[in-house]
C-alpha cells in the first residue's frame, strides 16, 4: 500500500489500530489507513492576511487528489478480499450534536499511526509539516502492521497559531489524547467568520493563517 499510495502522489502512508475506539466510530474496522500529501510551500507563502483564491483552488485540488488516491487503495484492498471504505478528504455530516464534523476523524487516524499530533488550532500537525497537510483515510480490516500513536503534543510554550486566528477561535490549549475538539478551538466562529470575512474569495473557502503562521 505505501508503494502504491506514493506513486498515486502521496506523501506518506500511514497505518493505524482503531481498535481502541468506539466500534461506531470506526464503522466496526479494526485499521486506518492514512494518506498524507504536503501543500505547496509556494501557494501558502503567498497568504498574507487572509486566504489568496490560489490558495482556495490548492486546496481543493489537493482534496480532489486525495481522495482518488484512496479509492484506488480502496479497490487493492478489495481486490485482495477485504471490504473498506474510504473516508473523503473534505466532508460534512449531518449531525445536530456537531455540524462541523465528518464521517471519520482523519486527524485520529493520523496521529494513532504515528504521524504527528494536535495543535492548539485543533489541526493535525505533521511531525515534519507541521500543519501544511491534507490527509485521507481508509478503514480496513487488511491485515497491517500499527505505528505506534502520538500521545503527547509538541507545540510546547508556542501560541503563534492563538495569536493569528482573526476569528479569535483558538482557546489555546495544549492538546491531551481524547480532547474534545471544543476544547481546543471553537468550529461555529471559525466558520462564520470565514463566510463573512471571504465570501469574496469563493463560497466554502478556507482561511489557512493559522497554518502559515505554525514554525513547524
């Protein structure tokens, strides 16, 4: 699967065990599979005090790229006889408890496989990226190989995400394993304000100052 993902375009391919998680949660698969690709340096750099519309369209490229990429993993493994489903890089589901949520926390999956932690933004931030990722996920019951998860975050005494947020939606705390996202930053303001803030730039766009703004 690592072969195959990195020469679809992906980064880096993760493998995790959700076992410890809610059966529900995991839609009862016992693996995750995640597929990481790295933004471009040169389209985020060009983001000053709010998202550029280059920046918009990157996005949902990176998205769109993703998401094929974890299809065709998808179509291997069932290939070899094992049923999965691949989560969408960019998703919402209709839930009353939580509105900004998807189908699966790619962010979960990344960091039980090891690939980094949660920031203060509540963003996934890679161990070499930083937060400058898109990630996938494919829920399995393949036989693989678990990394061994992230339990502690390293953004240390950082706030530099905190003081960037022109939405003020970052509480500022540092990230513990099993957090609730509310916690950490609140999904409405951070919402609201980039519909009011940017509705010029495109409908759905994303802000990305807190990602520029992380030293990792």
């Amino acid at each position: 699967m690592i072969s195959l993902g990195q020469s679809l375009g992906a980064t880096e391919i993760g493998f995790s065990d959700l076992s410890l998680l809610p059966a529900q949660k995991r839609m009862n698969f016992e693996h995750g599979i995640s597929v990481v690709i790295k933004l471009s340096d040169g389209i985020l750099n060009q983001i000053g005090t709010e998202p550029t519309q280059t920046y918009f369209s990157h996005y949902r490229s990176v998205n769109r790229l993703i998401d094929d990429i974890c299809l065709r993993i998808l179509l291997a493994l069932e290939a070899q006889g094992y049923p999965s489903v691949a989560i969408p890089a960019s998703q919402s589901v209709t839930d009353p408890k939580d509105p900004f949520t998807g189908a699966f926390q790619h962010k979960t999956a990344a960091v039980l496989a090891g690939l980094g932690w949660i920031g203060r933004s509540a963003l996934f931030i890679h161990q070499r990226y930083g937060p400058r990722v898109r990630l996938g996920t494919i829920l399995t019951n393949a036989p693989i190989v678990a990394a061994e998860p992230v339990t502690k975050s390293a953004c240390g005494s950082c706030r530099a995400c905190v003081g960037a947020c022109p939405a003020m939606a970052i509480e500022g705390r540092l990230w513990e394993p099993g957090m609730p996202r509310n916690q950490l930053y609140d999904a409405y303001a951070c919402s609201q304000y980039m519909k009011e803030a940017y509705h010029h730039i495109g409908r759905g766009v994303v802000c990305g100052l807190c990602v520029v703004a992380c030293p990792i």
